[in-house]
C-alpha cells in the first residue's frame, strides 16, 4: 500500500460516523444520493449479486441488500466494514450480504473474472487512488468482475465542481503555501482540500479517457448535485423556498445529464456496461 492510501485509509478511520451520515444529512447532501439511485434503478438488474467497492460504512450496501440484491460490501478501512455490519444488522438484512471484504480497489484479485450483475465504485474511491496509474488499475479490476453486459457505476470528485465551491468551502487551501493551487488545476492531485489525505479530482472527459482499452461502452454521464456547487446557499433554499425547492429539483432530473452540468457538479457519476 502506497503512501497515499495509508493517508486515506487513516483519514477514513476517523470519519466514519460522519461518512455514515453525509448522504442523509441534508438536501444538499441527499443530492448525490438521490441522484445516484434514479440512475441505479434505471440501469441495475431486477436481482443479482452487486460488488459495493469502496462502499465505505455501507449506506448503499444497505439499501441495495433492502430492496433484494446480494451484495459484497468491500472497503480499504475496517472501521468502516465494522461500522457497515452494525448497520446491516440494525437493518436486518444480514441474509443479503455475502460477505465485508478489507481490500483495495487497485487489486479485487480474490474475485472472479466475470462474477458481479453490477459493479458499484460510488462517492469517490477512484479520486483517492494514486498515482494514475493505479486508477487506470482500479478500472480495469472494476471492469474484469463484471459478467459480460453487466453496468458499472463509478462517481467521483469534480475538478470544476470544486473549483465552482472553492470560495465558500476551501479559500484556506487556495491560501495554503504548501498546496500549488496551479498544479491541483493542471494535474488534479491535491492534498491540501482533503486535510491529512489524498485527492484527485476528474474532469468529465479525464473519467471516460480511464476507461480507454477496456471492453465497455459508456452509458450515461451524470452531474450528481448538478448546479447546486454550495451547501450552505443550497441548504437555505431548501428549508425557504420549500415549493421553489420541489421545482427546482425537477429541473435537476431534467439537467443532470447535461454536459456543462456535469463538470460543475461535485460528484460526477460515470455508467458503463461491458461488453
């Protein structure tokens, strides 16, 4: 394991509880979950089994074992598989999930070729792996797993999404002597954002450019908080304007796949189907 996967694993040690309740949280956050599972409801099997890779605490392992599917939840931290089996008892749904596997997602060697009706690789893993090469490892191991015809959902952090949120959420890294803010534009690597880790940041065009050589076709491209580029300002609009809200999340439904849209978005969600 690599420097930067030690930082991220440690990182993630310590963030459980919130990383548990950061899709819950509040309208900004239900975005990308929301969006998210229109989109997996649309391309997911009716059953099957689903391989959750970096599924972190099992928010989505949770629901996918809810709503029937078999799952394998697999994650970098053990904190987080710990916190993922209480979970998964408090709900329930033990008798869904096959197995928590510790690992990363550059190597899923235990797994067979051609095992997983769906892949899952959701809320950014790929932007915590390093080097670039390892991403490119990632999805080509992501991809290997999947039957023939089966899709693989994988969202990431933004470049222009964070970018777009930079002056309300992170002015501090922008200011951070340590940090070259030129290089996070030019290359997309940062340490500075994600205190005591590590993060790439995907253009929309970089995330499909990684899955070059491999035997898929994309799908779908989605903006997962679209427009909606600060928390604070898209949380008070929310909780004011509650009917505006409806409305506006309405022509959400209707932007998301939008190319400008997604770039701006935070989390971008990327579909393919293997063929």
């Amino acid at each position: 394991m690599n420097r930067e996967s030690e930082m991220v694993r440690d990182l993630y040690s310590h963030m459980v509880d919130r990383e548990w309740g950061r899709l819950a949280k509040d309208p900004f956050h239900r975005l990308e979950y929301d969006t998210t599972w229109r989109f997996l409801e649309k391309y997911l099997p009716k059953s099957g089994l689903v391989l959750d890779a970096g599924g972190g605490p099992g928010r989505y392992t949770v629901e996918l074992a809810r709503r029937g599917y078999d799952v394998v939840l697999f994650d970098l931290t053990p904190a987080n598989l710990d916190r993922a089996g209480e979970e998964i008892a408090r709900a329930g749904v033990g008798k869904h999930v096959r197995q928590l596997v510790e690992g990363t997602i550059t190597d899923l060697s235990q797994f067979a070729d051609n095992s997983y009706d769906a892949v899952l690789c959701l809320g950014g893993p790929l932007s915590h792996t390093y080097p670039a090469s390892g991403r490119v490892e990632a999805v080509a191991e992501l991809v290997r797993v999947a039957r023939k015809g089966a899709c693989v959902f994988v969202s990431v952090i933004s470049k222009y999404g964070a970018l777009l949120a930079t002056p309300e959420g992170w002015p501090q890294a922008v200011a951070d002597p340590k940090e070259n803010f030129v290089g996070l534009v030019e290359t997309g690597d940062t340490h500075a954002f994600v205190k005591d880790g590590y993060c790439h940041f995907f253009t929309s065009t970089e995330l499909e450019q990684v899955f070059s050589g491999q035997p898929v076709e994309v799908v779908q491209k989605v903006g997962l908080e679209g427009f909606n580029t600060d928390e604070k300002t898209t949380n008070n609009f929310a909780a004011r304007y509650p009917e505006a809200w409806q409305n506006w999340l309405k022509l959400h439904e209707e932007l998301c796949t939008d190319p400008f849209a997604v770039d701006a978005s935070g989390h971008m969600l990327i579909i393919v189907r293997k063929i």
